[in-house]
C-alpha cells in the first residue's frame, strides 16, 4: 500500500495555509490517530513539534489533500479529518 497523503492545513487563528513537510503518514493517522489534533498539525506551521500546544482540537483544520485516502472520497477524508473540530464544513479546494 502506498501511504502517499499530502495534506494543506489552515489555522483557524491566523487564517494561515500551510502544506505538512512529511507526505509517508496514512490516512488512519490523520483521523484517528496522532496527526487527528493539534499537537502534531502544527509542524507544518513551526517546523517542529511545540510542547505548548495543546493537544486539542480547534485549530489547524485540513483544507486540502492528495494521495491514498484509503478507500475513502477526497471529501469524506477531509470531512473526517476534520470532525472532532467543530468548525463549519470548509470549502475544499
């Protein structure tokens, strides 16, 4: 299986649009697991992982992605990417 997942991030703080540096995390990582919050969205903004963000979930919301989405639409990814987060349902580009 081909992890291959780029994915554009948008902070909802400063309206900032970023693309994630690494593009080997799976589609699971991104919904479900470590790359669902915060915590680890960030790096695409810092360039590192930054012990004081909060590992929540209201912040860097996908926006965008390409690649293996493991069975899933590029719209029901990025839909469950983002459904912890509350936020109204972004356009996706």
């Amino acid at each position: 299986m081909n992890n291959y997942l780029k994915v554009t991030l948008k902070d909802l703080k400063t309206g900032e649009i970023k693309d994630y540096p690494d593009t080997d995390i799976s589609a699971f990582s991104w919904t479900d697991n470590n790359w669902s919050c915060d915590c680890n969205r960030v790096i695409a903004f810092k360039g590192f992982v930054d012990f004081d963000t909060p590992c929540t979930e209201n912040r860097y919301i996908v926006i965008d992605a390409t690649g293996d989405f493991d069975g899933l639409t590029k719209e029901e990814f990025i839909a469950e990417c983002n459904s912890s987060y509350g936020v109204v349902k972004e356009k996706v580009a």
